[in-house]
C-alpha cells in the first residue's frame, strides 16, 4: 500500500517549512548577500569626476602602502607557526612524555593561557612590560639608559602571541601524545634506539597529522590578529580594516573600498589554508599498533647535562607564563598608590578595584589641593565596566545559545537525510562562515546594514543606535555555527538509531523523538557548546571593535580603554587597578567554564552518580552533627 503524503497543514509540513525557509534568509541574508556587498565595493569605485573605476583600488593598492599591511601579517603569521609550534611542542614533551620533576605544576602554568586570553591577555603583558609596566621599571632601575618603550611592535606581538597561541597545543596535542601505544615505543627502546631518536622516528610521526592542523590554525591566527597588534602598535591588515571602516571619503581615499579589498585578500588566504588542510586530511593517516594498547610511560632523559638542561627550559617557560598571572592578581589587590609606584605591599591590601570607590586628592599647577569624588572606583562601582560586562553577557549569552538552536535543529534534519542533497548542502551552508576571517563578516555587516535600503531587514538601519546591539548577536551567532556544528555532530553519531526506531514504534511522532529521545542524549555535548561559544564570545575583541560605539561598546573596548585612560584629566586615575580586576574577573570566569565542561561535564554517567552519592553523604553526615539533627540513617550512612 501506497504511503499518503503529509498534508501541508500537518504541524510536520509547517515546521519543515519554516525551517527551509529560514534558513534560506539566514544564509543569503546574513552570510551572502553582505559579503557580496563588500566584493562589490571593490568594483564600483568612483574617480573623482564621479565615474566608475573598477581598478582604482587595485592601483592604489599596487602603488600604496598597503601591501606593507599585508607583508607585516605574513611576516607575523610565517613566524608564529615556527616560534609556536616550537613552544607548545616542547611544553606538551615536558609535561606529558618526558619524566621532568614537578610536571604537574608545570602543566598549570603552561594552560594559564585557556584561561585568560585575547585582549586580556594583551593587557596583561602591558602591565609587565608597558613603559610603566612592572619589569620595565624594575630594568630601568638598573639600566637607567634603556628605552623605556621597548615593547611595542612587531618583537612584541611575536612575543606576546608565542605564549598565548600554545592553548590549543595544551588541548589538541596533548591528546595526541596521550594516544601513542607505548608498545611501539618500547619496542624501538629494545631494538637500541636512544630516546631521542625513538622521540624522532616513531613518537613525531603519529603526531603529524595534528601538528598540520595546528601549523595552519596558526598561520590564519597571525594573519588574523587584531587585539595584538592593535594594543601593541604594530601595523598589521585587520587593525587596518577597522581603521578604514571607520573613515570617510573626506579623510582618505575611498577608504571602504581599500577596507573590502584587504577583507578578501585575508578572505582568499583562509579559503586556501582551509583547502590545503581538507586536502591533507582526506588522504589518511593510519598508524599500526597492537591489539592490546598500552599506556604511555613518561621517558627519562638518562644523559645528565641534557635533564638539566631540560628542567631550566622547563621552568624558564613556566616562569614567563606565570609571571603576567602572579602579577596581575597581586596587584588586583592593591590600591592606588602601589601599583602607580608599582610596588607590593600587605599594607596596602584593598578591594577597591573591585568594589567601592574613593575620592582622589591631587595637586594642581598652581599648588592648590582639589579632591575629585568618587574618581577611584572600583570594577563593579564604575558604570562603564558594569554596563559592559552586563551588555557582553547578555549579547554572548543569547548568541551562544542561539547557535546551539539553529545547529541542533539543523544536524537532526541532516541525520535524518543521510545522503541527500540538501542535507549535504545545509551541511556546508552551516560551514561557509569558517572560509571568511570574522573581520570580513563583521565588516560587511557594518557596510550593508549601515543604510535603510535593505528589505528583508524591513529597511531599518541594524548599525543605528541601540540596533547595532541586534547586528552583533546576529554575528557572534554566524561565526559561532560552523564550531557548534562540527561538535554537536560528533554528539550525534553517539545516539543509537535503534531507540528512535523504537519511539517511532510506539507511536512517537518525528518532533516528540527528537524531544524525549535524541536531546536528553546530546544535551550535556549542547551545553559544553554553549559554555565555549559564551567564553569565547564575553571577552571577543575583533568583532567589537567593528562594531564599537556608545551603544555597542563591550567588555573587551573597556578594558582595551583602561589601556588608555589612566589618570587622564585628573579622572578614571585607578584604570590600572580596574584592568587588573578585570583580568582576574576573566580567569574567574573562563575556569569556571572550563570547570563545567571539562571536569563536570567529561563524567559519564557512572561517575555522575557516584559524585551525587557522595554529596548525600556528606550531607546526611553533616545534617547528623547539627544540634537537635537527626542522625544519619543506616541505608544513607552505607
């Protein structure tokens, strides 16, 4: 018997419906369209008698200096990938395959930076390192000669984002490593190999696939970097872009044009990385191992000279990653008059730069004593701290969680049409973001929304006032999807199809499966999702700076302020301390997450109950030791 169509008003029909098509005003709305806007650009280029000039950027690209902005992040990015790759190898060796004393603290310290990053991390560096900073006066007490500036361009964002790009080594190869069956290892011990040629001939090679995927993840971050080089003065493309995003034709020349063409130059090198790395990782890569796997045992360096050499390298490192975190939370905890002199003391232990405020006495010019009140406030006392973290929660919140909507929705629909083409086409329209660097999303967002002639957006400016807050969801969600897709994917394929055969079965509809069968399983891989996408996004640097104004302006803008505004007029004289509460603040924050994620959320369900057992007895114990309590049951007590 023929099986009957669903009528079209069937709750079925209607959401499949309103699915297709909003995911078609999705894609060619806010993915498409804006990007082929900003190609665009490029080619209609008027001259100054008003005529079109489709080669006009090119020229002045050609003659310009632009194609200085272009070498400065190659340059930056060509060498991240060897000072990075040589950093985060060494400390993933350190930690997990060498025997180096104090490992595990050692391994705290070398994944500070999964903790505090982007433009906190920057500013932190400053406090160190700054003209003012805490080393630079404690060298310039020593050298007096020495130029106080001497961290700022391009050895400083080299230096500063070596240590902060090793995070993904500390997650990505560190797993890695952990897979090597130690049986192939030791084999090669027993054949006479030395532990370094064993590191080189058997260890490396299993590694390389990884160790391409972050080479490449590497070189797009230099090219992409923004709140380095932004902080740090150094001129490099994306800093560049936002520079002329925000000119006009009465400043430079046609300065939205030459903004579009560095967007797809940066567009145009991610495509080919992306490519390249597609390609790479399509031919496979197998390693023969036993059946029976072994664990990895740490290897000791048995020549003396080269295991001391190895621990002063080990420690070396771990001091230069600790000392900004060390720095920034004594300081945090300082008031005023230390960390301007910059120096520590119990004495001058406060919680001003986090709560409260104080009035500020100065001398003016003329020697009079003037009070400016309540001019030392602290983070959650100062109005535009606590606007902006309020305004960066609620935006990151709400994009997070919708990109966590849009793609469980969306994978269900491609599991469910295995095969097909518009399953394989929603697939790779969920992808497109991850060609584009996000300083060319958010900048075509600024350009085609900038302007009341778009009309599926019901001709409103979305770059207008309190819109612009509208516009940044809406990109935080784009460039958060192809993240959330490739994870909760993964989640997907752990669901056994059987169980939703058996709901089906039992008369279960396609919407209540999906409710009552499917969520419940990939609900905790959802919402480690979400809590990476939030703590990425609170603290994101590119896209608020293309979208910074009063009515956008985020927690990252603050803090990059507070850079800036120390002490400027007689106001805001406690930026400094606010900047190292706010770091503090940030760590805070993202170890929390990190917490819930990868501790709580990494039990399986075993390990969930029997942490839930134990709580109900230390519960039930300590009800028992209450006056008046009563005692713990036998049956609680067991």
């Amino acid at each position: 018997m023929q099986k009957a169509k669903p009528s079209w008003r069937s709750p079925g029909m209607i959401w499949k419906v309103f699915g297709t098509a909003f995911f078609v005003y999705l894609f060619f709305g806010f993915m498409l369209l804006p990007c082929l806007n900003t190609l665009a650009q490029i080619f209609t280029t008027r001259d100054a008698a008003g005529n079109i000039d489709p080669l006009a950027v090119i020229r002045f690209f050609l003659a310009g200096n632009m194609p200085r902005f272009l070498w400065n992040s190659l340059k930056l990015a060509l060498c991240l990938v060897v000072t990075v790759n040589v950093v985060g190898i060494s400390i993933v060796l350190l930690t997990e395959y060498f025997d180096i004393k104090g490992a595990k603290v050692l391994r705290i310290g070398y994944m500070t930076t999964l903790v505090y990053s982007g433009v906190a991390l920057v500013t932190g560096y400053l406090f160190l390192y700054d003209s003012d900073g805490i080393l630079t006066t404690w060298l310039k007490g020593i050298f007096p000669d020495m130029n106080p500036s001497w961290f700022t361009g391009f050895n400083a964002v080299l230096f500063t984002m070596t240590f902060a790009c090793t995070s993904n080594h500390c997650l990505f190869l560190r797993n890695a490593i952990r897979g090597i069956d130690y049986n192939t290892v030791e084999a090669a011990r027993n054949m006479g190999a030395k532990p370094f040629k064993v590191l080189l001939k058997v260890v490396f090679p299993t590694l390389i696939p990884t160790l391409f995927s972050l080479t490449v993840m590497t070189f797009i971050t230099g090219l992409c970097a923004m709140s380095a080089p932004t902080l740090l003065g150094y001129d490099s493309i994306n800093p560049e872009i936002v520079r002329l995003a925000g000119s006009s034709v009465a400043d430079e020349a046609f300065p939205q044009a030459r903004a579009a063409l560095l967007s797809v130059i940066l567009a145009l090198f991610t495509i080919i990385l992306l490519n390249i790395l597609t390609a790479y990782e399509r031919k496979g890569h197998y390693l023969s191992v036993s059946k029976t796997k072994a664990k990895l045992v740490k290897q000791k360096i048995t020549n003396p000279v080269a295991n001391a050499l190895a621990h002063i390298y080990a420690y070396v490192l771990f001091v230069i990653y600790m000392t900004p975190v060390v720095m920034i939370v004594l300081f945090a905890f300082q008031n005023y008059p230390a960390i301007r002199s910059k120096t520590l003391s119990f004495d001058q232990f406060t919680l001003i730069n986090f709560f409260g405020q104080q009035d500020y006495e100065f001398l003016t010019n003329r020697g009079k004593l003037r009070t400016r009140v309540g001019s030392i406030s602290g983070l959650f006392s100062n109005a535009d701290t606590v606007g902006s973290i309020r305004l960066s929660f609620v935006l990151s919140a709400i994009a997070a969680a919708l990109a966590c909507v849009i793609v469980v929705v969306a994978v269900n629909y491609i599991f469910r049409n295995k095969g097909k083409k518009r399953a394989t086409v929603l697939e790779y329209s969920l992808l497109f973001p991850w060609l584009l660097p996000t300083i060319l999303i958010c900048y075509s967002y600024r350009t085609y929304f900038n302007t009341d002639t778009v009309w599926y957006v019901f001709n409103t400016n979305l770059y207008y006032r309190e819109n612009v807050q509208f516009l940044i969801i809406m990109a935080y969600t784009v460039v958060k999807l192809p993240f959330a897709l490739r994870m909760i994917k993964a989640a997907f394929y752990a669901i056994d199809e059987e169980l939703e055969d058996a709901a089906r079965n039992l008369g279960a509809s396609s919407l209540v499966s999906f409710l009552r069968v499917k969520l419940p399983i990939v609900l905790p891989s959802v919402l480690a999702v979400f809590a990476l996408n939030f703590n990425a996004l609170f603290t994101e640097y590119d896209m608020s700076a293309t979208f910074h104004s009063s009515y956008g302006k985020s927690y990252a803008m603050v803090i990059q302020n507070m850079c800036f505004e120390e002490g400027r007029d007689g106001y805001n004289v406690n930026a400094s301390g606010r900047r190292c509460a706010s770091t503090v603040f940030i760590m805070v924050i993202s170890a929390l997450i990190l917490y819930l994620v990868y501790g709580v959320g990494a039990r399986d369900l075993g390990e969930r109950l029997e942490a839930r057992a134990k709580w109900k007895r230390r519960f039930a114990a300590w009800r028992g030791k209450l006056p008046g309590g009563k005692p713990a049951d036998k049956a609680n007590a067991a």
